[in-house]
C-alpha cells in the first residue's frame, strides 16, 4: 500500500513563499484508513500470535477507532466487542450501524463505568466474557500503535522540513516523533481542551518506545474550537472551502483542526519563506455522514467511503 503525498496550489503559500502537501494517509486502506490502520497493524499481527479470537476495546458512539476496529475484525477473522460510553440510542448512528454490520458486538457503558476502562480490574471482568480476547486500548495507543505510527514517515519522498498532524490519543504524533529520529520538525496539534497533557503522554511514549528523548517536536494547543469533537461554524466555513478548493475532505474532529491551524500559523508569519511543510491526513471521514445526522449539517461529501 502507498500513500499519495499531494501538494496544494493557494495564493497563501504563493504570498508567503511557503509549500505546503498533504499526505494522504487517509487514503491508505479502503477499510480501514489513515493512522486507524497504522495502529492496528502490529496489534493485529500481535493478537494472530497470541491465538487470540475476540478484539475487545472502548469509545464514544462516533469513534474512528470504534469503527476501524469493526472492520478489521471482519477483514482479518476476528470476532470484535466495542465498549461505548454512554446509553444506547435507536436507530443507531452512521458509525455504530457500521460496526454492526462488521459484526462487532456493541455494549454499552455509563460514564461512571466507563472511566473505569484503564483499570485492571475493570479489564479482567469485561474480557472474561470475550473468547480469547485481544484489548485495545480506546484510540489505539499502544507501543505497538507507536511502532505503527514511526512507518508513516516512510512515505515522505520528498524534501520536508516540517511535519504537522493532528493529535488524539498521542500515539500517531509519539510515532512520527521516534520516525524522524531527531530530524525536522514535528507540530502536534491536539484536538482536545488542554492537550497540554499530551506533552507528558507523547515523552512517556517515547521513551518507553525508543529509550530517547528528542525535543524537535512542539505542540499547539489553541485550535482545539471548543474541545473535542467541537467545533465551530468557522471551522465548517473552512473545512467547505478546503474541500472545494483541494478536492480533500478533511473532518471537523481532527484534520479540520490541523489544518485550520496550520493555515493560521503560516499567516502569521509562524514558518519563514521557502519553509516545505508537510500535513498528515490521519482520516476520519467516516465521522461525516453521524456529523450531517447529529448537527443537521448539508454536507455533499457526507457519504465518502470508510
């Protein structure tokens, strides 16, 4: 599987004197894109190892995660339970009837039992009710996602100088960060409220991963729009835009967010003339179609394939 690193044409990088392309990771996999399969990739191979049968992890009602797993049971012969917060609601959303037609088993949790997810003893009790379980982690994150996530950097072909990529879990920005070993630099952008935190998340993982500390890598932390899975009619305006412009669909969760921001810094002056930026499409279209559902949004690319 390759990946498509596409420049984009806009009078902004004209006037600055800055290139800008998007590495199409979402269009990585066709079930199963962008950093979604990154993760999964050694988790799966991991859990075939092991001789495990059942994938057992956690998330919201519209979770990229969620959904991915759902397909990559069905694709790779394992059964799949999913854990969602909150109460079951009929009909199901777009995300959920997908992982139902996976075949995934959805259950579902109060937010009180659900904060228990990373608790041993929580765990024990779920996954003796899966036969031959697999956990995984809510997001992904893992050492295995990390190992996953450094493969993203293989496919820059071409000269960079900075890497931006939206951050959830920190798993795909602690990934890219062990990738490029020292070189460039690397631009998270968090998706949540005070993703200050990532800055110790994406450290432990690092370090636990590849025993280094590297401090090419910063953080900015002011275009999250309210939180997450928040946003705002700015941030739809540009997200339209960007799509009929670009011809790339990006999401209001994450890559939105991203590239909002990286468009803001570069007309701030953020990134000096002749700066190569390169921007990571982790996915996340599969949110669209819940998107128009839940806001009554009028999306024309609302049904773009998993």
């Amino acid at each position: 599987m390759s990946v498509l690193l596409q420049p984009l044409s806009d009078p902004l990088l004209t006037q600055k004197g800055v290139e800008l392309a998007v590495l199409r990771e979402d269009l990585l996999h066709p079930g199963i894109p962008g950093n979604k399969w990154r993760k999964l990739k050694y988790n799966l191979l991991a859990a075939q190892e092991q001789g495990c049968e059942t994938l057992v992890t956690f998330g919201g009602a519209f979770s990229n995660h969620i959904a991915a797993v759902a397909a990559a049971g069905k694709e790779f012969g394992f059964s799949t339970v999913g854990y969602i917060r909150g109460e079951e609601t009929l009909p199901l959303n777009p995300t959920l009837a997908f992982t139902a037609q996976q075949g995934m088993l959805l259950r579902y949790l109060s937010r009180s039992d659900y904060r228990l997810r990373n608790e041993p003893h929580f765990q024990a009790q779920i996954l003796k009710t899966a036969p031959k379980p697999y956990l995984l982690p809510e997001g992904g994150t893992n050492l295995l996602a990390v190992k996953g996530c450094a493969e993203i950097i293989t496919e820059l072909t071409a000269p960079w100088d900075v890497l931006c990529v939206a951050s959830g879990t920190s798993g795909t920005l602690a990934g890219i960060v062990v990738g490029v070993a020292g070189k460039g630099k690397i631009i998270g952008f968090p998706a949540l409220k005070g993703g200050e935190f990532l800055q110790k998340e994406v450290t432990e993982l690092v370090q636990a991963y590849s025993g280094q500390t590297y401090q090419n890598w910063e953080l900015q932390i002011h275009y999250h729009f309210g939180g997450y899975a928040k946003h705002t009619p700015e941030l739809l305006a540009f997200i339209q835009t960007f799509h009929q412009r670009h011809n790339i669909l990006l999401d209001p969760v994450y890559t939105g967010k991203m590239l909002y921001g990286v468009f803001d810094l570069i007309k701030q002056d953020y990134f000096p003339a002749g700066t190569k930026l390169v921007a990571v499409h982790t996915g996340g279209q599969q949110g669209w179609a819940g998107y128009a559902q839940r806001y009554g949004l009028a999306w024309p690319s609302a049904k773009v394939a998993r």
